[in-house]
C-alpha cells in the first residue's frame, strides 16, 4: 500500500476500510485518514463540524489543498452493536441530546443513525462524516429520536440492517412515548 503525505507528515497506510477511508500508522500511532473532495459542500460542512463542540474522533490534521483529514482513531461500539445487548441509559440520552444541541448552534443538522455513534468509555462520538445545513424537519426530535428508544423503528432499523433483534425488548407505544417526552424535557435545549 502506498504512503499518504500530508502536510509534510507521511503517514504509513495500513489498512484500506473503505474507498475513501484508511487506516495508517504515524510515529507508531494510528489514524483513520479520510479523502474529501476540498471543493465539495461535504468538505465545508465537515470543516464546520470540526469546529463545532460535537464530540467526535479528534482531527489532527486537516488538509484542504488535498481534503485528506487525519482522525483519532477510536476503539468503542458503535450504538447500533452497542444496543443489541444493553439498555440505552440516560447517560446516552443526555449525550446524544447534547451533541444534536451542539450541531444545531452551528447551524448543521448530523446523521442520527445508531451505526453512525460510538461509545467508549462512556462517552457517545459522532462517527460519522455526514453533516448539512439545518433543516428543523431533520432535527433529532424530529427525524431519528425513535430509533434510539425501544421503538417499533428501533426493530425496523435492524430488519433493514438484516440483523436480528429480539422485539421483546420492544416497549409499548405508550410507554415508549413517555420515555421519549421525559427524556425530551429533561435534556432538549
């Protein structure tokens, strides 16, 4: 596998995840390296991200001659193995409902789908690298707050994913209801 330079550093590619997307070591540390087009809105949002108080892998370097952009490279779950055997505990909702705060102030609007959130060490990351301009129909509230409840979507969110879920775990709606408002009250600013 060929090295990526950037910024002068050259990073020693390890493993290809995706197309875009690289494992590589530096000084006996490793990185997720992710390529962007620099002139794409993608680029610009993901550049607003960074700076924004979301919680997410930490960037050590932003490239925006080449759009390559070096993240920490993170060992947790993502939510959505996470889930298939825990509870979500309200230590989750209030980080979950912080961050889309966070993402709102700045004007962006994050991907709330459980494989795009990881936890490590009790701490909820934005994996993901899709951000848009704020739509109030595509808040968390409003788009993706059922998937991260024991909800009927919660179980179509792993039937499309072709994973099995046990729908015992399922609440009923009412009670589901009541989970989401209480929690909606209590963290949602």
């Amino acid at each position: 596998m060929e090295n990526i330079k950037i910024k002068r550093k050259e990073f020693e590619v390890t493993e290809i995840v995706s197309k875009d997307t690289f494992k590589a070591n530096y000084k006996n540390k490793v990185y997720l390296i992710k390529k962007y087009n620099p002139d794409s809105v993608e680029f610009d949002m993901l550049r607003k991200l960074i700076k924004s108080a979301v919680i997410m892998p930490r960037v050590f370097k932003l490239d925006k001659k080449t759009g390559y952009v070096v993240f920490e490279d993170i060992e947790g779950t993502l939510m959505s193995d996470y889930i298939l055997d825990n509870d979500f505990d309200e230590n989750i909702y209030k980080q979950i409902f912080q961050n889309s705060y966070c993402a709102r102030t700045v004007g962006l609007n994050l991907d709330y789908s459980l494989d795009k959130w990881m936890i490590s060490d009790d701490i909820l990351y934005y994996v993901g690298d899709y951000c848009e301009k704020y739509n109030p129909n595509r808040d968390f509230t409003k788009w993706k707050i059922r998937e991260w409840f024991f909800t009927k979507e919660l179980a179509d969110f792993y039937k499309n994913k072709g994973v099995l879920f046990d729908k015992n775990r399922i609440k009923d709606e009412y009670l589901a209801n009541k989970e989401m408002v209480l929690m909606t009250c209590k963290y949602y600013v």
